[in-house]
C-alpha cells in the first residue's frame, strides 16, 4: 500500500558542508519539474541568495508533509530541536561521515526523492528524553535530546560523585567522571563507546551509562518508558557541565539535580522503503555480515 506523497516540502540544509550548495540546487530543480511546494529554513535561503525567502523550521515543521535535511547527524539534531516538537517526518541526506540518522546517501537522493514523491517511503519513531535541571527546588531549565543528555567533567577536574533514583527509589551513587542518558537513537553514540547496550530505534526506554565508573560492577541500566531518573551531584571537584546533543551546554554545581523522562510525542524520520537499520548497524559498526 501506497503513502500519500507530500505536497509542501521543508528544507533545512548545512551551509558548511561543501556538497550542500550543489545537492540544494539539484533539489530545487527537481521539486520545480515535479510542481512541489518548497519551503526553506533559514540556511537553505542563504546558501541559495533568497534570505528574504527563509522562514523558522518551526513553521516549516507545522506547515510541511515533510522536511528536507542536508548535512550530517549533527545537523539532524539541530533541526529536530528547532522543529519545536511538531509532526513533520524528516529525511536526512547525508552530506557527513557518520550517518546513524541521515538514511540517504547523497548521491542517492534523486532516486530517493522520486520513490518518496510516489508515496514509496517508511516512517521510524524515534523517542526522546526531556532532561530538566533542578537547583534549590527550582525547575530551571528544559532540553530534549534525540541522542542524549551528558553531565560531564570540565578538562581539569576530578571524580565526580552522582546519585541516581529511578521511580523515586535510589539505584547507586556512582563515583565515574560523568553520566549519560541516552534514548534507543542515542544509544549508538557516546553511550555505546562508554559500554552501554544498543536499543532498537522502535524501543520506548533510555539507558543510564556511567562514565569511566571507578567501581567495575558499575554498569548501565536501562529504564522504562515511563521512568523517570533523577541524577544529582553529591560532590565535584572543578566544573560539571550539562550537555544536550553534543550542542547545548548548561553549567552544574554541587546539589544540582537533573531529572530525565522520555517524551510523549516522538521524532518522526522518513526512509526509502527497504531502509534497514540492522544494515546501517553492519555498515557503521564494520560488523560482518552472514553469509548463509
């Protein structure tokens, strides 16, 4: 059975990437010959000469059947927290090296782009986490993340002591030099390097992963999907930072606290249909592949 094709299209697009001018025009040219609606974030109008034309990717995300990204992981991240939550499906052509989010090629994406105008595609949710910081009480501030939320150590400092709740009962106090909550996206990133487990994108649950843990029986656990982890500072030497997707930074002190759930409304991501995630695990991952 055939999706609807999308009628308006949003594009959001790397200007630092070199290929994102050319990949951009081609696009362009190609959504004109087939009499799409086009609308351009703010990068995309300038990368073109057309500022004037550029409009907020929340809006776009509102308005569009679906939303264009040129450029890398990073730059997925970017666009989903500008988005702002709404329901626009999302195609990644990747232009970087990574690729976990971008499930496009970009020498595929003409080909991609007429199976998606015929309706030929597949949508991937993807779950987020919201992470809160707490001081003196005081709900502060509020990130999602599509990968993850990071307290980390500054270059400097020492150990840090974290204690961890889940549901309202303590899990441990970690002695580790950081900790990360990953969702089932993120846990292929820096929670995978740092030992925790792989989740399928589909999986409504996050992972708590110890950083560096001084204990060896210290290890990841992975919460439910509707838990709720509380982490806060029993003790620091040196600063602690809070980072959101390796893009938004939030300084911590002693006694902060910063609570982590997972969203109610998901991330939308469009693939080709026959797009396989075991495949992109393979590939990235350099597993083999079997040979039967």
């Amino acid at each position: 059975m055939k999706n609807s094709p999308p009628k308006l299209i949003g594009i959001a697009a790397n200007g630092d990437k070199p290929e994102s001018r050319a990949r951009l025009l081609d696009l362009l040219k190609l959504l004109k010959r087939r009499r799409i609606a086009v609308a351009l974030d703010l990068e995309a109008a300038n990368i073109v000469g057309r500022p004037n034309a550029a409009q907020p990717l929340a809006t776009i995300g509102r308005r569009a059947d679906l939303v264009v990204v040129l450029g890398g992981d990073g730059t997925i991240l970017r666009v989903v927290r500008e988005l702002a939550g709404t329901a626009a499906p999302i195609l990644g052509v990747n232009l970087g090296n990574l690729g976990f989010l971008t499930s496009v090629r970009c020498e595929e994406m003409t080909a991609s782009i007429h199976e998606i105008l015929a309706g030929r595609y597949q949508i991937s949710e993807r779950h987020m986490i919201e992470a809160t910081l707490v001081r003196a009480g005081r709900k502060l501030q509020t990130h999602r993340a599509l990968n993850d939320a990071v307290i980390s150590r500054s270059t400097f400092s020492r150990i840090v002591r974290l204690r961890i709740e889940l549901d309202g009962e303590l899990l441990t106090e970690y002695v580790c030099d950081g900790m990360i909550f990953a969702t089932a996206t993120g846990s292929t990133a820096y929670s995978l390097s740092a030992g925790g487990p792989i989740l399928l994108p589909s999986t409504r649950a996050f992972v708590v992963t110890p950083i560096c843990p001084h204990a060896l029986s210290d290890r990841s656990v992975i919460a439910g999907r509707d838990s709720v982890a509380r982490c806060s500072v029993a003790s620091a030497a040196g600063e602690l930072l809070l980072t959101v997707d390796g893009q938004v930074q939030v300084h911590m002190q002693v006694g902060d606290e910063i609570e982590v759930k997972r969203t109610a409304k998901p991330v939308r991501l469009m693939t080709p249909q026959g797009h396989s995630f075991f495949e992109v695990l393979r590939q990235k991952l350099k597993w083999s592949g079997c040979n039967v």
